[in-house]
C-alpha cells in the first residue's frame, strides 16, 4: 500500500526564505503551496530568526508535513554570511523538531544534482526544471520560492534512492543485499 506524504521544503535566508509544499503518493509528486517570507524589513538578526522560528511553526500546523528538508549553509568566503545562514537554518530546524517533525538536510549541490542533473545549476535552471517536473508554470517573482520547492523534491528523491538509505553505502552493497532486485536473478 503506498504512503501519502507532505513533505515541506525549505531554502533558509535571514532576509528571504523560500518554501515549497509537496504531497507525494508513491511516485507521484503534487504541489501544494510555495512561497517566500520577507524578513529584511527588521530591526536586527535576533528579530528575524524569531520571525522565521514562528513563521516555520505556522507552515507546520498549517500544512502538517510529514518530513521537513531544509537546504544547508554553504561555504562561502564570507564567514558572517554563512553564520547569518547556519542560524537562520537551526532555528528552521528547532521550529520542525519542537512539532516531532523529522528533519533532514542537503547541501545546495546535492539539491541541484538531484533537480537539475548538475551541481553547479544556477536558480534559474533549477525553477526551470520545477516547472518541468510539474508540468506547470510557476508563477513566482521569486527564485527563492522554487528552491524551496526544490529542497522538497530533492528528499522526495532521495526516499526513493536505495542507495540513499543506511542500510547500503554503495550500489554493490545494495545489490549484494537485495539480490532479487536484479534482472533475471531470483
């Protein structure tokens, strides 16, 4: 029997977040909101980062997901900017936590590779490809919107990647433990 699921997810910013909302059964794969949340119109950082831990809270009771994907800093040469971004990602990550909502991460290379094929994709072909995979437009004035969407698409990929599980660390080690997966072998 297959599995509903609402995945929310997220691309953290301390002045724009961008989230997207999915519902998948099975392979299939639907959207459910995506937005972004403006918070550089605040006072300072502290300000913000409780914005976007009540604004993360708000997204979780509204749309109940399942699982929550957050995209993880990156390292960059401005070392403010990155810690700007860790926080803004940990206070994401105690709102989901603090609601029993798993969380996983991934790196802005690791959500390209999976959407786009590339991880050096820039945010224009990864809204691109969101509008590929859902066959739709997606009218969004803001990039960060479909990069949240992308976080969520990426987990939804990476459940359905064997090899992304614990239980296998290569595809020679799933092969060996799931012999009946292959072709003509029982």
């Amino acid at each position: 029997m297959k599995q509903e699921k609402v995945i929310l997810g997220i691309d953290p910013g301390t002045n724009v977040m961008g989230y997207g909302v999915i519902k998948t059964l099975g392979k299939k794969v639907k959207i459910l909101h995506l937005d972004v949340k403006h918070f550089s119109k605040l006072k300072d950082h502290h300000t913000k980062l409780k914005h976007l831990f009540e604004t993360t809270l708000k997204l979780v009771e509204e749309y109940l997901p399942d699982e929550l994907a957050v995209e993880a800093p990156f390292y960059g040469k401005n070392v403010q900017s990155m810690l700007k971004l860790g926080r803004a990602q940990g206070v994401i990550m105690a709102a989901a936590m603090y609601r029993d909502i798993p969380v996983t991460e991934y790196s802005p290379r690791k959500i390209k590779q999976s959407i786009t094929g590339s991880g050096a994709a820039s945010k224009e072909q990864v809204a691109t490809m969101m509008e590929k995979a859902f066959n739709q437009r997606l009218t969004t004035q803001f990039l960060d919107a479909t990069d949240g969407l992308a976080v969520a698409l990426c987990h939804h990929y990476q459940a359905g990647n064997p090899v992304s599980s614990q239980s296998a660390k290569n595809w020679e080690e799933y092969l060996k433990k799931n012999p009946g997966r292959i072709s003509g072998k029982k």
